[in-house]
C-alpha cells in the first residue's frame, strides 16, 4: 500500500473520516493510480523442459566437414531416470559405479536422488558452459 492509502487508514483509525469516506477516498485513490503496464509485471520464470548439449568440432581428419552435434533430452526423461535407480539392486549399483569410476566418471548411483537432478537443472538454467578448443565449442544449457 502506498503512503496516501496508509494517511486514509490513519485517519479512520483516529476518527476523522467514517469507513464510509474512507471506502470513497480509497476508491478514488485507485482510479487515480496508473496501473502497471501488461507485461512488465514480473512473472515467474517458466520451469525448463530440455537439456540441450550443443557442439561444433572442426574435421582435423579431412572428411566432409565440420562436425556438429545438437542432442535436445526432455528433463521428464531425466527425472524418471534418477527415479529407477531406486530399483537397481544394490549388486548392479556397484558394478556399474565401478565402471563409471573407471571412465573417469565419479558418481554413486546410490546417492543420486531426484531433488539433486532438480538442484542441478536449477544451476545450468543460468549457466551456459563453453568449451572451447582450437576447433570445437560445446555449450551446455537448459531451455
């Protein structure tokens, strides 16, 4: 509330105008004030749907061409993703941390729970990381 709403409620509070006058001046009090133009009024920001990975690598091997990698993956997929893990038994969990482990790749499937992946989205959704190499860039972002 604005300060002039706030003296018109200071004043029916003392006894100075009646609720009546007070409804009246408040009323008034709003057909005088512009209202904020469509638009420009914050929204909140609409909850991303992809993860998109984008790279572009120059051919060093002398094919046909620069390389281009565009892979968009819904976030619903992820999530479902990061939920079966609770199904994986527990023998499957290890082995397949080990190889993980051994591809350079030091994630525990035990510990990974769904609110982490959602952490995570809520990062990259203002990160765009690039990559840059002499003849590749990747970009990884959420839209």
């Amino acid at each position: 509330m604005n300060e002039q709403g706030r003296q018109i409620l200071e004043m029916l509070a003392e006894g100075k105008i009646t609720a009546d006058e007070a409804e009246r001046l408040l009323e008034a009090l709003q057909r005088t004030q512009p209202e904020t133009p469509t638009g420009t009024a914050s929204r909140p920001k609409a909850r991303p749907k992809y993860l998109r990975v984008v790279m572009d690598a120059e051919d060093d091997t002398g094919g046909d061409g620069p390389t281009r990698l565009n892979v968009r993956v819904p976030l619903q997929l992820l999530r479902a993703g990061v939920r079966l893990t609770t199904l994986i038994p527990p023998v499957a969990i290890t082995k397949a941390n080990a190889e993980l482990d051994k591809a350079g790749v030091p994630i525990d499937l035990a510990e990974l729970k769904p609110q982490h992946l959602d952490d995570l989205i809520e990062h990259l959704d203002d990160l765009i990381v690039d990559l840059d190499d002499p003849g590749s860039k990747m970009r990884v972002y959420c839209e």
